[in-house]
C-alpha cells in the first residue's frame, strides 16, 4: 500500500522567509512546491498560505503555526506550518505534508471527537497532555458507578485499567509514541471492572506536539452477534437500485460541489470542507451504486456484450492515463505501451476501459512509493493480451481464487474499494470471450493478465 | 431566534370568510416586514449560522428545564391537595409551547437576556475553537495543575471549574441543562415570564392553580444558585489565584492556551478590577480593541499581546488577523495610563452603567 500512511514519519522541510518575502533559503520539498505553485528564485514566496503565515509571524514578532491546505498541481495538500521570527528573517517549519486523504468507508479508529457516540452506553473522555482527564461525560457516571466530577484532573488510569492488546501490547503506547489516534485499547472501569474499549484521536497543540487525547469509551457487549454476511444480492436488492439512488446521489454531489466552490456566494471555510466531504462520500456512492448495478447484470445467465474491433493497446494507454494523477500522488510510475503498439482485439470499449482502470487503480494502490506498475500488450495468432503487473507485496496463492469473488478483498481493512471491482472485471472479461486471471506470489508483485480474442479481420 | 408562530387557533375557520382573509392579509405584512428587516441587517449584526442554531438550542433548553420544573412541582402539589385534574391540566395545557408563547409577546427580546445568552453561546463556541498550547510537555494543563495545588482555596476553586466547565459542554452538546445558569436578575425575570405562560395556556386558571404555579415559580427562584455559574466559579479562582503583575502575563497567555477562556475572562477582570461580564464582552468584541487598551492598562508586552490576540484571531473567524498585525505597534505605544483612562468606563458599577446605557439609547431615539 503505498498511498499516505499516517504512521510514517512524515518529512520536515525548512525554509528561511527574507524580509522582502523571498526564500533565501529552502530546503528542496519547498523550492519544489513554490515552483510548481509559480514561484521562482529571488522573486516573492509564491504558496500564499506559506507567505501569509510569514508574514504575520513577522509582524507580531511570534510564533505562529497553522495547518493549511495548499494546492499542488492538481491535488491538495495538508501542511502544518510554523512560522518563528528571527531577527529580520522568519523560519519556516514546514511538516505534515499529507495529501488530503480520499473519504474512506471504514476509519481505522474512529473520529471519536466528531463521531456520534455508538449507542447510549458509550461516554466521551478527554485528557491534557500529561494523561490526566479534563472531560468526561457527566451523566455516564451514574451509568456506570463512577464519580465524574471527582475524575476530573485524574490521570487516566483513575478510571480504566488499561489492558494488553491480543498481540500483548498496549496501544494507548503506541499512540503516544507515534502521535496518531489510538484504536480499540481493551480496558475496565475501576469502578465496576466492567470492560470497555478506548479509541481516541490525538489533539495537537499550535506546535503540532501531543495536548492529549479526544476519546470514546465504548462497552464491551459479550455476546455481541457478528455479522451475517450476505453472499448473495438478490435481484430485487439492486432492481430499481439505479433509478433509486443515483439520481438523489448525483444531485447530492453536484450541490455539495457547487457549496464547496462557493458558486452561489461565499460560504464559511468549514462549511466548503464539508460539502468537499459530502461530494466525495457521494461519489463513492455512486460508484457503489454502478457496482452493483453491474453486478446484476453481469450475473444475469444470459449476459454478453457485443465485440466490436478495438485496439487494445489504445484502450490500456486511456486506462493508464487516467490513473497519471492518482498515481504520482502515490510516487507511483506507470509504464503504457508504446504509442505506437496495436493490438486489434474484439470487445466493448467501455467494458474494457472499465476492467482496465480497475486493474491499474488496484496496481496503484498497492504499489509501494517509488515502484513502476508496468502496462503491456502482446498479441498472438488467436489473442489479445494485456497485462498489468506491479511491484506491491502480491498475491497469496491462496488468496488468488478469493479475489476474484465477491466482496473479497485481500486486506478487507484497507481503504477504498469495495470487493467487487475484481468480480465484476472478471465476468466483463468472460462476457467478451477473454478471461482475467492473476500471476503472483507474495513479496513478488502481481501480474493481472486479461486476454480478449484477436480481431481476425485486422491481423 | 425566528419570530413566532402565531398559534394555529388563531386562524379564523372558513365560516367567517372575510376575518380569515383579514389575518392573512395581516401575516402577510407582518411576514414583508420581517423579511425587510432581515435585508437591511447589517452583516456584522447578523448571527452565524453555528452562533443561530446553538442560541435557539440554549433559549430552548433553559426555558424548557424553567417551564418542566414549574408544570412538574405545581402538577405534584395540586394533586397532593386532591385536585388531580387541575394538576394534570397543569402538565398538558400548551406543555412545550412555552418558549413560542413568550417569543410570540416579543419577551424574549428582551436586550440583557439575548445580551447574555448571545454572548455566553459565542464565549462557548469560541472556547472550544481555541488552539491547545502545550506549556511543558508531560506537564498536566493549567487547570488539572491548580486542582493539584497545596493551597486548597485555589484547588477547589478549580477542581470547581473543571466541573462547571464540563456542566456546560455536556449542557450545549446534549441540549439538557441542569439549570439555566443565569446572572440572578435574569434568572427572576424568565421564571416569571414562563410562570406567566403556563396559567396564559390554562384552559380554566383557578386559584388553587394560580397558587401552585406560584409556589413552583419561587422554588425554582430559592433553588437558582448564582455562584455555581461558571462565571462565577472562574471569578472565586481568579480570586483565589490573586496573579501578581509579574505573573499575570503568564496566567492569561497559559489560561488560554488551556482553552480555558472563562479563565482568561476571569483573570483579566480580577486584574482590571472589573465586573465578568464586562470583560467577557470586551474579549469577545470581534474588534479587540477594548481588549488590546486593557491589555496594555495592565503593561502586557507586545508579545503576550500578539499571542493573545493570534489564539481568538484562530478561533473567532469574526476577528481580522490582518489588521490586528497592522494595529499591533500603534496597541503597544499606548502608555499604561492612557489605556487605563480609555477603559476606566468599564469600572462603573453595573447598574449605573446600564442606567447611562438606557438613557444614551433614548437619545438616541
């Protein structure tokens, strides 16, 4: 997985502001985002958040740090900035540098300061930096036979025991070391020994260091069910799913988009993030909502597409294409076929294109930073072929069966995507004479090689 | 808050045709005249969208805990004395309407409760948006600090705050409060005000009704404790913390740092010798300029200025970073007794100042 990962350290840039509001100074991550931003040497800071943040540092002669969000080429960009005047010059410290992250379905911890609390047992506890509790639900106290007030200023460990994980280890540990949200530390209550579990996001202070814990605690239910998993949609699940959802989603996007431009006057700025939010949920939506609609009629028995000549090295070259900008946000590099490479084959372009952009997308997202995912064609007397191989961690032998069913994913914790993609490929691929079928093993990569028929006619 | 509803058994019915075209025609003029007013507002009169919606959320809960307490005590003593009907009438007659009632007779408008829950729901959520500034690391923050001390006034004082503080937050996210938390004068004027709308939805008032209502009305009077306000709570520890000039810079820049803005608030009126409120309103002021001069009254130096001024800046989008940065010198070169002159005004007592405020108001006129 090569997309950001919030355990990594992320990098530190310096950079020295002159006073004029030049860099006389920077390390190569800023000279590179103030060029792409247009900025050039000797001539003014060019990122307008970066300058602003200076020069108010300057000006009030103190520190400021912010994060902001800076557009680079065609993503954004999350930064957190500190701004220290020293003499006439202003340092700057810029860390972070996170791309602003796609919505995600399933959080790994969830956002505990903006979440709903799951059901009425669970309560909201915070701390300062030295682990001591500044908040706690009042009225959980007498649920649970604790005295909230008297917790108050209490270090943490006042109200849990805090127990070892599964794999013997504390999390609450490894959040504090890492400075990222705590997920899922088993605990119970001192005052009934009843057990609980503790997520919390971390709260930063101006200087970006650890000011405590913004935290949920939930009951552990003993019995709790898990969940029966569908293995099969029913025709009348997904009918009228189309008609049902896509039209209010699409709207829902379109307006959420028009609030986060500001098309109809000037909103708050949180308000235009979180219509960003709202659009970008919606279009995974939508995208669930085109999966399913896909995936009945791909398992409808009488399902095929019509072939039509296609050049399939022109169909893997878009499908590339499109993936440019995911994948260089990613470090990504993708190598298409040659522009001159043609592959006549009979299918359904936009089938094609569908299974294509599915196989780079899932290349791209598990190739680690740095690697090449490679696209190539090769034709022979009675196929055509694509393949589309990465340098990601691979594919178990026993997991290569499991992928291509539905709502199987390798990693189900990972983000994005939905278990279907792979199916739905599959059956396209079927449905026009070819087959997909996957090459891998672990630590070596995998290689997805879908075949078409060759177009007789063109070869 | 919107203008009220008129009650929907106002309308006449359709068997007098012509009354009912009259009331039409009479919302209509009342609904243009709102809208007009509405579009000559003044931006910055106008309340936020998160400011709007808190408030409603406030005024509805204080007024909901006041009316509940009043229906639920009279309901207990009516039927206590036999009269079961009528204590039942108590609980159902126009039960939840009472905050419609009151709005509907312009009450709510009254100037120093909006002043007071306006400014208490903007302190709140200007609070909650303040940047954390970690003083030491692995050090507990100020208050949990204060809690721990030796000198028990101070402790308890915090330990007090800690815990009127988390009162509210629950108050405001979860829409119960436990009391309506207001200045006493306030606290009187409202019960009244919503004692008066009960007996107004009662379909056969009695004196025995009458009686009860005003017995629940002034048990919830002796019940209100003023000093268990936050304001009041941050004044005790403001006063039992006594911050001398050479630490006080650090007790405001910390205090805020802590998001303890009723701390601040307290801190900054203890020092300028001043009532809460009216350092609450000048920390508030988008402005700040009463704010920087009382800063500088009390000698602040540049940099505890700019840091005071950069965390309400961040959290109060209100505020013009911008300009305060133009401003900043200009704030700094005020001398001490200059800046204590400009806002001595704000020493006068309370009721005098709102005697000179009322009169400037009809001069105004």
């Amino acid at each position: 997985m090569s997309v950001f990962d919030p355990s990594t350290e992320s990098p530190i840039a310096h950079a020295i502001v002159a006073p004029d509001g030049s860099l006389s100074f920077a390390d190569p991550a800023l000279i590179a985002l103030n060029q792409r931003a247009g900025g050039m040497r000797g001539a003014p800071l060019a990122v307008p958040q970066l300058a602003t943040i200076a020069r108010l540092a300057r000006r009030l002669g103190i520190v400021v740090s912010r994060g902001v969000v800076v557009a680079d080429d065609e993503t954004d960009v999350d930064l957190w900035v500190r701004a220290q005047p020293d003499g006439e010059n202003v340092r700057l410290t810029v860390s972070g540098w996170r791309e602003i992250a796609a919505w995600r379905p399933a959080r790994p911890a969830p956002d505990a300061q903006n979440d709903f609390l799951g059901s009425d047992t669970d309560w909201r506890w915070e701390t300062d930096s030295a682990l001591r509790l500044t908040f706690v639900t009042l009225d959980a106290g007498p649920k649970h036979g604790f005295d909230a007030f008297a917790l108050l200023g209490q270090p943490l460990t006042a109200m849990f025991a805090l127990d070892a994980g599964t794999d013997g280890t504390l999390p609450i540990l490894d959040s504090l070391a890492r400075r990222r949200a705590m997920a899922a530390q088993p605990a119970h209550l001192r005052s009934s020994g009843r057990a609980v579990t503790l997520t919390a996001n971390v709260r930063h202070d101006a200087s970006g260091d650890f000011a405590g814990f913004v935290g949920v605690a939930r009951m552990v239910v003993e019995d709790a069910l898990a969940p029966v998993a569908a293995d099969t949609l029913s025709p009348t699940f997904t009918s009228g799913l189309d008609k049902a959802l896509r039209i209010p989603l699409a709207r829902i996007v379109a307006n959420a988009d028009s609030i986060n431009a500001q098309a109809d006057g000037p909103v708050q700025h949180d308000y235009a993030d979180y219509a960003a939010d709202i659009a970008s949920a919606g279009r995974h939506l939508l995208e669930l909502v085109d999966d399913l609609v896909d995936l009945q009629a791909v398992e409808r028995p009488d399902f095929a597409l019509a072939p039509e000549p296609i050049d399939l090295a022109d169909v893997a070259r878009r499908a590339a294409g499109l993936l440019t900008v995911r994948a260089s946000n990613a470090e990504v590099t993708i190598v298409r076929p040659a522009m001159d490479a043609r592959v006549p084959a009979l299918g359904d372009f936009r089938r094609l294109l569908q299974i294509l952009v599915n196989l780079v997308g899932n290349a791209v997202r598990y190739s680690p930073a740095g690697s090449h995912v490679t696209v190539s064609v090769e034709r022979s007397e009675t196929q055509a072929i694509v393949v589309v191989a990465d340098q990601g961690k691979g594919v178990a032998p026993e997991d290569q069966i499991r992928i291509f069913e539905k709502f199987e994913r390798v990693d189900p914790s990972e983000a994005g995507g939905n278990g279907l993609g792979l199916y739905i490929a599959r059956r396209l691929a079927r449905a026009m004479q070819g087959d997909l079928m996957i090459e891998s093993a672990p630590g070596e990569g995998a290689r997805f090689v879908l075949t078409l028929p060759a177009d007789p006619a063109r070869h | 808050m919107s203008v009220g509803r008129d009650p929907v058994d106002a309308m006449p019915s359709y068997d007098d045709p012509l009354a009912r075209a009259e009331t039409v025609r009479l919302r209509a003029e009342t609904r243009l005249a709102g809208t007009i007013a509405d579009f000559f507002l003044d931006a910055d009169a106008r309340l936020d969208d998160r400011t709007r919606l808190m408030l409603a959320h406030v005024l509805d809960a204080i007024v909901g805990s006041i009316e509940w307490d009043i229906r639920r005590h009279a309901a207990r003593s009516l039927a206590g004395n036999g009269s079961t009907k009528a204590g039942e009438a108590i609980l159902k007659a126009g039960a939840g309407g009472v905050v419609d009632r009151l709005t509907r007779a312009g009450l709510l408008r009254d100037e120093e409760l909006m002043d007071e829950l306006i400014t208490r729901v903007r302190h709140d959520l200007i609070a909650a948006s303040l940047p954390v500034e970690v003083a030491e690391p692995d050090e507990a923050s100020l208050l949990v600090r204060l809690a721990g001390v030796p000198d028990s006034i101070v402790a308890s004082a915090a330990s007090a705050l800690l815990a009127a503080e988390s009162r509210r937050r629950v108050a405001n996210e979860q829409g119960v409060v436990g009391g309506s938390e207001l200045p006493a004068e306030l606290h009187h004027r409202l019960v009244w005000w919503v004692a008066a709308a009960i007996r107004d939805g009662l379909p056969h008032a009695t004196r025995e009704s009458d009686r009860a209502i005003t017995d629940a009305a002034q048990r919830s009077l002796a019940a209100h404790d003023e000093g268990e306000r936050p304001d009041a709570v941050a004044m005790r520890l403001a006063g039992a913390l006594d911050a001398r000039p050479n630490e006080l810079a650090a007790v405001l820049v910390e205090s805020i740092g802590d998001r303890r803005l009723s701390l601040f608030v307290a801190v900054l009126a203890h020092a300028l010798g001043i009532a809460f409120d009216q350092a609450r309103a000048i920390t508030l002021e988008p402005e700040g300029d009463r704010l920087w001069l009382a800063l500088r009254a009390l000698d602040m130096d540049r940099p505890t200025i700019a840091r005071i001024g950069l965390a309400l800046s961040e959290a109060d989008p209100r505020r013009d970073i911008e300009a305060f940065a133009d401003a900043l010198d200009a704030i700094v070169s005020v001398g001490v007794e200059d800046a204590r002159a400009s806002i001595a005004p704000l020493a006068l007592n309370r009721d005098f100042r709102m005697a000179l405020r009322a009169l400037a108001r009809t001069s105004r006129r």
